[in-house]
C-alpha cells in the first residue's frame, strides 16, 4: 500500500526521465558548459487577457533541497539505463545556479520570461520538469481567481474545490494561489495552517439530514457555535430553511447572540437570494447576510452582481480550482543560450509553432498614468525604457534575500491588477496588450535563425 | 519559504473547515450516532460513456494513517472556534470505520456508489473531503486514458503530462491512474519508482540546440546511450532529422548496434510520419520506430490510426493529464443513513438538482455472453439478480486483506473495458448504459421523501 507522496526528500525525482538522459549525455560530452532556460507561457488560455505569476517560492525552496536520495539512485541503477559515472555525480548534484523571476502576483503576457535559469547545463535541464509543474498550478489558479475576484466587484470570494482540485497538491497550494490572487480564504484547514490563509466553513447538508428535522439541526449547530455562525438552508426548500434560520436567529438573540448568516448551495440563486433576505429583513434580520455557493463561474457571479441579488459573499469550488474552463496553461522552459568553452551561443527552437525567442533576455514594462501601457522584451542588457520585471532572486543557489510574505504578494497582485488597462479586465474576450520586441533580441533572433536554416541547409554527411 | 508538501502526518488536515465543524457540532450532540456515506458520480462527463474508477489504494493508506498531530490541534486552537472538548477527541482521533469498494479499473456509471463508509457519524462524516479529492483525481485520469488508449487501438501510449499536470500530486498519482486504466508507461521517474510503472523519455528539443548540429548532437546522444535509443528529430525540420537519425544509425550497425526509434513532437504528424518511414525504409532502418507525441488527444489519435500513419506508439501529455476536454467529475459523498440511538434511519437530500438515494446500497452487475447489459441499484440486502461489486475492503479500520497490486489492477481494467457494450467505447457520443433502481430502493426512497416533505410541509414553529 503506497501513500504516494511527494517529500523534500524524493521530489528531484519528480521529473520526466528525458531530464536525466539529456543529463547522462550532458555529463559525458559538455561537463562544463553553461546554459540560459526561460521559463514562459507561448499563448494565452481562451478568454485570457492577462496571466497572474504565482509558484515561484515553492519552486525556489525545492531548488534549495534539491538531491537524488540513495533510493532514488539505487532505483536508477536498476533500470540498467545511465552510465555508472553519471549516477555517481547524480548523487552530488545539488543546484548552484541563478535564478531570475518576476515577484509572484505580477501580470505578464505570453512569450515574456517569468523566470530565467542560468547555471550549469546539466543542472539548468535537470530542474525544467519540477519548475515547469510548480509553477504551471499556481500559475494557472492565480490567473483564474483574479477573475472570479474581479466579477465579485468587491464581495469576498472564497476558494472551496479541495475535493475538487486535481490532487492532494492542487488543492494545498491552490488555495494559496487563489487567496495570493485575492481570494478572501479558503475552505481548505492545511492551506489555512501551512500558509496562514483565512479559513471559512459551515455545514453540509448532511448535517441537516443527519438530524430528525431542519430546525433541530440549525439549533445543534447554533448550540455548539454560539456566534457569528452560518446555515446552510437549502437542504430541503430555501424558504422554508429562511424562515427555520430565523427562528433561531430570534433564539439567539435573546442570548445576546446573533446569526452570522445563511447560505444557499443549489438552485437559481438570484431568486432565492431574494426571498430569502425578504423572509430576513421582515423578521429584522438585516445584518444577517447571504452567503452563495453551487457550481458558481465567473460568468454566474458577474451576473448575480450586475443584477444586484443580495448575495453578500461567494463560495467558489470546482470551477476555480481545475481552472474549468481553461485547465491548461501552454507554459514552457527554453534554452535560449549555451556558453560552450568560453563562446556564448544564443539559441532558438524552428519546430512548427513552436519558435522561441534567443538570447538572455528581461521584460521592460511601460506605464502611463498609474497604468500599464506596453512591454518590451529585450535582451538582459538592451538600453530600452521601462521598468525591469525580472529580479535576482537565487544566486550561485542561494536566496539572494528572504522572501516577501504572501499577504505583500497578495497586495502586489491587487496593486497589478489596478493597474491594467480596464479593457484587459473583462471576462469574455481577450483583448492584445502591447508587447515590442527589442531591437537587439530581434536582430539576435535573425542571426540565430540564418546560422541554423544554413546549417541545417547543408549537404547531409555520410 | 514554505515547501506546501502533504505527509501522512498532515494529510488528515487536508480538508474542508466544515468537516470540523460538523465533527465538533456531532460530538456535541450525537457522539455515538454512526452513518453510512455513498461516494459516487453523479453525471457523466462530456462524451464519456463510462468511468473507470482509479485511486481506491491510496484512500485507503489514509485512512489508516488518519490522525491530528499536535501542531494541527494546536492550530485549530488558535482559531478560537472549536468547544475545547472537542479539540480533545480530535487528537484521539482515528478512523475505525468499514469500506466497502469496487476494485480499481471497475467500470461505473453515475449514480452507483464506488466506495461507501460505514461507522460512527464523526469519523464517516470529517473523511469526506480526503476521500473525494483522492478518488477524484485518479478517477478523473484513469476514465480519460481508458478512452487514449482505446484510439491508439493497441498501438502502446506513454503518459508524458507530468510537467502540465495540475500540481505533483496530480501528475505521480496521474501516472499510476493512467498505466492502471492500460497506458504503456510514463515519463515520470517517481511514478516508477514509487509504483513500479515502466518509464520512458529521450531528449528534448533543448540538446539538440545545446549542439552546434542536430547531427553532433545526435550522435553525442547515441554515444550515451548506444543501445536502441530514440532520437528527437524534428527541433529544426523532420525529413533532415530523419536523414541525420539514419546517418547515426548506420553508424551505430557498424558496431552491431541499433537505434530504437525517432521520435516527432510537432507539425502534421501524419504527413511527417509518413515522409520519415520513407526515409528509414529506403536505408533499410524497417525496425527503426516512429513515436509521436505533440498535444495529441484521444480524437487525434483515433483519426492517425484510422489514416494509417506508419506511427508505432504515441506519447500523451497534457491532454490526458490534467483530462483536459473534461477536467471535472461531478464526484460526491453523501449521507444515506444515520443510526441513533438503535433507530436507523435512511436519508436522502432533495435540494434542486442534487437529490440522492437513500440507504444502504450495493450494485449488482448482470452480465450475458462476457458483456455488462446492465446495473441495478439496489438496497444491500436486496434479493436481485447480477453480480455485485462492492466488497469488504475495511472492517473498523482494518484492511480486511493484502490490497491486489497494480499490475493486476491493471489487467482487471483491461477486462473490464473489453466487457462493455462496443458502443459505450466509442469516443464521440455518451452513450447510455441501462441503470434500473431496485424496487426496494426505491420504496425507500419514496418513504423518505414523504417523510422529509411532510416534515417540511408543517407550519413553522415558533
């Protein structure tokens, strides 16, 4: 019986085996060279006008770990594969390189590097699957939520789809993307102690059916937590649930007590809300608020908003926590320079719409007004305007400096948010945003391109 | 900087605050009621015919690991929530239910019940969220691979979604889910070592950049790995990396050596695959394999084998991994029997859209000439015809034996899938497989809802 978890100790392992073929080779032909990777998304998920970057420091701190244990060695061995002078330098590898990322929370666009690997070649490869996983989740999440945040228009959204989420991992470190992104909380008790996330949570409605009847299931609840505490109502009949949660709201309060608030989970919640907060004002309840659940979208909950149902805050499960309609990102990790025997070699990739961009590069971006205006991509050391997003954050392996908390990121990714072209906010279609390419990266690019089509051009050998 | 991994010694707080909540407000009230929960899939994904249920193992090496550990409860303590009684039984906590489950790879339908617990009402009731996020996902991925696998019509398909995966949970437990519902292998190293599954991998796009020529590189490659190596031939044009792969291998022959394969990740495989069998047939290289991988999907393969492109096996990553044209199964846990105080009784949940059957339920298979023709629902002790699936697999806590391994697992999914009705394997349109309800189930149900609506139906105490 395997838990099939993933520990500090085994997770360098986590990794596609071709890292450690390439690795073997590498090891064996070019020990020393040393190469540039960018990590980056090629396009934009449908209906995406912006991406939010999130993942960066469980990325770092794995890198920090980052070793092939005796058992993982043993393993390798026994698959009759690699060399035996390669498993012997696999069991010494640790990464030694620098690292270069945008600050978690920030926007970017498709093709602009959020983080960039310099460093040994073997050990820049060998890294490519576990940054790509780690990033990929937290990225795609934060670039979800800050969707769902924005059709809340203000009103508490909180993140609910641990069952949901695709894994153990996805539903942990979801949550702590989701609540980076502006989320209020989650419903999620590890995310809330490992991270210190706000946590939220009532009943099910088990919890009602577990009991002989509604109103005795509220009482129970309402006994066990005497203040501020929610009901969900729409076990058997929302109107019905109002009217057995104003009953004990009534009992509470001549303890001095009072109902926090009512939550509805199914059905067409615009309506319901509505007769729902009538039952609660006629009985005045008003500060009582309505709490809404139920396979809700971004789509869904701008509608209740633009429709002024008096629904105070949204839970959001499934949809935000597999990124539902949009469960991919198209992010990648490319070699963009190989420094071989003292010559630096930009590179780039010619496969059918796969090209990438060559060369150490920074995203210079452009602001007008407290707005965003345009990027440029460059490389590292193009004398163009605008603010550089790609910061130093791992040196020769090392933490340049400890890392912001996640309610600063949190803030960041409000602050960035803000500062988007209004257009780029709506949900339905994607709208462009100015991206320039540097005149040096693009003169690079032709370069590079020319060398390659030549080469490739030439007579095959025999 | 937090690593957000999950141990088994914090894997039981993976759940949702209302599970806790519950827990406290039942040991309040009700601390010797037991309950039975049903988990099961209430609709069918988009163009899915039939689930295949995955992931049954690691649930239960949870449950036998389930505890609160003194950071935990100390947490929760810190949140000024919970009745301080009750954070004393959560550190005593253990799970000392029974299950009842189909055996992974069985094929399901919506409304049947895969896993059901049994026990007292807190311990059944604060299990609910692991449960669903463990047999989600591998559920989730062994139905999507079942439908790969099913398109490449024999031809081996390798599981390569590790980096896209939704989180590293996801993508290890993704891995086992798809070689358990017939995928070749995987790519992922730790999903070999910790399962057992077969890995795969070459080189990625990246050496052959890190060369100065793809034919360096190539041969650099082979030289590492002299025998039966697959090389990657398409970084800058196929039909030249086709030439140069056939150079490598009529070098490799001079030494008694032979390449294994080529390998295409993008373009029009189809065209390209063709143009490179040419390529290897005219050098004598007939043994030499095409693999193809580059965002394939079910549909893509299906309409690659029908056009019989001379590719031998296909690698699928992102697709598959994250079951990306269905992301979500409608996967839930619900209550359908609470015992208190010696009185059992069934219970159901009428909100709209989401009602349940009540009681304590078994599935029962009928079978005719080694095909399913249909299910029937029934109450566990019902007198119907048919074979049923659920079986003891924990007693108060205990594996009831040694769980079966995952090749056998394995081969148990394969015999499934070849015994559904032809139609319900095709990949376009759901098609429906009979489901009939037990007619003491649903008497039971009709009692219950009477009950429940009668109840409901009284005037509003006051």
């Amino acid at each position: 019986m395997h838990p099939g978890l993933i520990t500090l100790d085994n997770v360098a392992m986590l990794t596609d085996l071709y890292e450690l073929t390439m690795a073997a080779s590498y090891h064996e032909h070019r020990p020393d060279d040393r190469a540039t990777f960018d990590l980056f998304v090629r396009t934009l998920p449908p209906h995406r006008s912006y991406l939010v970057f999130a993942g960066l420091e469980q990325a770092l701190c794995y890198l920090t770990r980052f070793s092939f244990n005796p058992d993982a060695i043993r393993y390798l061995r026994s698959k009759r594969l690699f060399p035996s002078s390669f498993l012997s330098h696999l069991k010494t590898i640790r990464f030694h390189g620098d690292v270069d990322a945008m600050p978690e929370g920030t926007v970017f666009f498709p093709d602009e590097p959020v983080l960039r690997v310099t460093g040994n070649l073997i050990e820049a490869q060998i890294v490519e699957t576990l940054l790509l996983n780690t990033i990929n989740l937290q990225t795609l999440i934060a670039t979800k939520a800050a969707r769902v945040v924005e059709a809340a228009g203000g009103r508490p959204v909180v993140e609910f789809g641990l069952r949901r989420a695709q894994g153990a991992d996805a539903g942990l470190k979801g949550a702590r993307a989701a609540y980076l992104a502006g989320c209020a909380g989650t419903s999620n008790v590890l995310a809330g102690q490992l991270f210190g996330i706000p946590i939220f949570g009532t009943m099910a409605h088990s919890f009602v059916q577990a009991f002989p009847s509604e109103l005795e299931a509220f009482r129970a609840f309402a006994k066990t937590f005497p203040s501020g505490t929610t009901l969900l109502i729409d076990t058997y009949d929302s109107v019905r649930g109002a009217q057995h949660a104003a009953i004990v709201a009534r009992e509470l309060s001549r303890h001095g007590l009072r109902l926090g608030g009512v939550r509805l989970d199914s059905g067409d919640l615009i309506t319901a809300s509505r007769s729902v907060r009538r039952i609660l004002d006629v009985q005045k309840l008003r500060d009582v608020t309505i709490f809404a659940s139920g396979n809700l979208t971004e789509y869904r909950i701008q509608e209740i908003v633009r429709r002024r149902a008096p629904i105070d805050a949204f839970g959001v499960g499934t949809e935000l926590s597999v990124s539902a309609d949009a469960p991919i990102l198209d992010i990648v990790y490319k070699l963009s320079e190989v420094v071989s025997g003292g010559t630096k070699t930009p590179t780039l990739k010619l496969s059918a719409g796969k090209q990438t961009y060559p060369g150490r590069k920074q995203v210079f971006r452009l602001q007008r007004d407290g707005r965003f205006v345009g990027d440029i991509l460059a490389l590292d050391h193009e004398p163009v305007s605008g603010r550089p997003l790609l910061k130093p954050v791992m040196r020769k392996g090392r933490l340049v400096g400890p890392l912001p908390s996640l309610s600063s990121l949190r803030r960041h990714a409000a602050a960035e948010r803000m500062q988007l072209p209004s257009k780029l906010r709506g949900l339905h279609e994607a709208r462009p945003y100015p991206i320039r390419i540097g005149a040096g990266l693009r003169r690079t690019a032709q370069e590079c391109r020319r060398r390659l089509l030549t080469g490739v051009g030439e007579p095959v050998e025999s």
